[in-house]
C-alpha cells in the first residue's frame, strides 16, 4: 500500500521566503523554496503503518523460557523418568539366528543326463529329474506356510503363548500364526554366497534358540517324507506302464526312471538334513535386541525438551492474549 503523503506548501512571495542564514539574500528571491508543514502522529523516520519487522529477537525467545524455567524442567524430568521407566519395563527380546545353505542342489547334476533322455516320460509319470535344487525359494516358501508352522506351533505348545491375558479373547491358530510369521521368524537369503539365515525373536533367548534349530529340523523330514512320498508313487506308476508294454526300448527307459526314483528314496532315507544343511546352528543370545535403552533415553530427553519449549510458548502467548484483552476492557 502507498504510505501517507505529507502536506507540502510552496512559498511563493518574498515575504514568506525565510531567512536562510551563510547564504546570500539574492539567492533566496530568486530560488523558490519548500517547508514540510510537521504533522501530529508523522515523525521523520515514519515508514508507514503497514511495516512489519520478520525479524527475530533470540534474546527474547530466551527470557521467556527463563521465565519458565520451572515448567520446561518439570516436563524434562517427567520425561525423562518416562523414558526410563519404559526402557527398563520393557520385556527384553532376544534374537536366535542359524545360518543354513541348501543341500539339494547337488542332487539335480545326476539327473540332468536323463531329463534329456526322458524327459516327455518323466512328466507323464509326474518324475522330478530336474532335482529340488533349483527351486530354493520353494522350500522357503513351505517353512512360511501354514501347512507347515500350524503343525509345529500346535506340536510345540506355542499357541498358549500368545494369550493376551486372563478374561479376554483366545487368539485363533490363524491369528497366532500372522504373529508368529510377521514379529518371531525372520528368514534372508544371501544371492550372492547362497547362505540363508533364519532368525527367531522372543522373551526367552533359550526358547528362541530351540525353536529356530527345530524349525529346520522339522523342514528337512518334512521335506524328506514328501519326497520319499513322490517317489514312490511315480515308481508304482511305471511299473504300471511296464506291464503295459511291450516295446523293449520303452522298458528300457522306464526302467531307467524306476531306478533314479529308487535312488532318490535311498538318498532320502539316508540323508537326515535332505533340503536344508545348517552351518551354524542356533544358540542361545546372551544380548537382547531390544528394547535399546540408551537410545530410548536419548530419545526421551530430546522429545521432552522439544515438548517443554512448545507448553512454554503455549503459556506464554495465553498470558500475552488475556492481558491484551484486559487492556481492551479497560480502555
């Protein structure tokens, strides 16, 4: 907006011309000359009634947390017995971790030969020849899936658990089992090295232990038996076909594949850890991964200092907004 103009009166006559003293009187007729009429309220140094300051004063931001010092230390120790109460109430959790690498990819080099020979067989009889190696994710996969953890998490008694306590309401098995899967287990896959490592997080550093060692465990039957399972029922397939025909070449190439599933119960029946190898098995952790109580304490400090500042200004543009209405009462 334009600022106010001031009055301006121009002297005409010679008679209103003032004597400027150190100048000549000639110089005065013949020059015109201006006096700035002085208005009330319009001082020299006047920059007009819509001139805001964006500065800040850091020494008043300053004196009115002095002033309320009290206040930001109350929330500051408040918060800082909150923090630690929180820190050290907190159950601890400890993390198991085993490192495993996967034990069937040597399986699938011995059987490549004869997925080229018979492979159109081979799926006609449902005959796996290009070995469970390169499927790892799917081994994965079943640890994860409820087929496999209902079973265990019912065999292991881990279901009462997760009761959320006395009075309320029973978690289903699907309920206990999102749990279990989303906040307990934890598997990564290294694609480079091939090494995968399974982590179990719970209260107790033993339990999570026992169960991580275990979970694999009970992977490698699970896996053992399908296999053995699949085998058998291709091998009573072919000898089905076998008594079919009569063509020698064809009994020649069922005999093949009645042999490498023979083979595969043999190596399943001998080879305890069938999918799945442990290279470190779990042990019981002596250092929890959380709650991380200086962290959290350093956490409630800072928040409790940020929280104090903002209760001080709070405070403090109440009172300046009550006396301000108090002055307008007044006057």
């Amino acid at each position: 907006m334009d600022k106010p103009d001031l009055k301006i009166h121009k002297l005409s006559s010679k008679a209103e011309h003032p004597a400027i003293p150190g100048l000549p009187d000639g110089q005065t007729e013949d020059q015109p000359s201006v006096r700035y009429v002085v208005v009330p309220g319009y001082g020299p140094d006047y920059a007009g009634p819509y001139t805001e300051d964006d500065s800040i004063d850091l020494l008043a931001l300053w004196r009115v947390v002095a002033q309320y010092k009290r206040v930001l230390l109350s929330v500051f120790l408040l918060g800082i017995l909150l923090a630690i109460g929180f820190a050290f109430l907190s159950t601890p959790v400890y993390r198991a971790e085993l490192v495993m690498v996967s034990s069937i990819e040597e399986e699938s080099g011995g059987l490549s030969s004869l997925a080229g020979q018979f492979g159109g067989l081979a799926s006609l009889a449902g005959v796996n020849l290009g070995g469970a190696g390169n499927d790892v994710d799917r081994v994965l996969a079943t640890l994860k899936s409820r087929v496999f953890l209902v079973p265990f998490l019912q065999q292991e008694k881990i279901m009462p658990l997760f009761a959320r306590g006395p009075g309320s309401e029973t978690l289903s098995v699907l309920d206990v089992y999102k749990t279990f899967t989303e906040d307990v287990l934890d598997i990564r896959k290294d694609n480079k090295t091939g090494l995968m490592t399974l982590g179990v997080e719970w209260h107790d550093p033993a339990l999570a232990a026992h169960w991580a060692n275990t979970l694999v465990a009970r992977l490698n039957e699970h896996q053992r038996q399908a296999a053995i399972k699949e085998a058998q029922q291709s091998i009573d397939y072919l000898n089905q076909q076998l008594s079919k025909t009569s063509v020698v070449d064809m009994q020649q190439a069922i005999y093949r594949l009645i042999e490498s599933q023979t083979r595969a119960i043999m190596l399943a029946n001998v080879k305890k850890e069938y999918v799945m190898q442990v290279i470190d098995p779990a042990l019981a952790p002596e250092k929890r991964v959380r709650p991380q109580r200086g962290l959290i304490v350093v956490l409630g400090a800072v928040l409790s200092i940020m929280a104090g500042i903002f209760i001080i200004f709070l405070l403090h543009g109440l009172k300046t907004f009550r006396q301000q209405l108090a002055q307008s009462d007044a006057a």
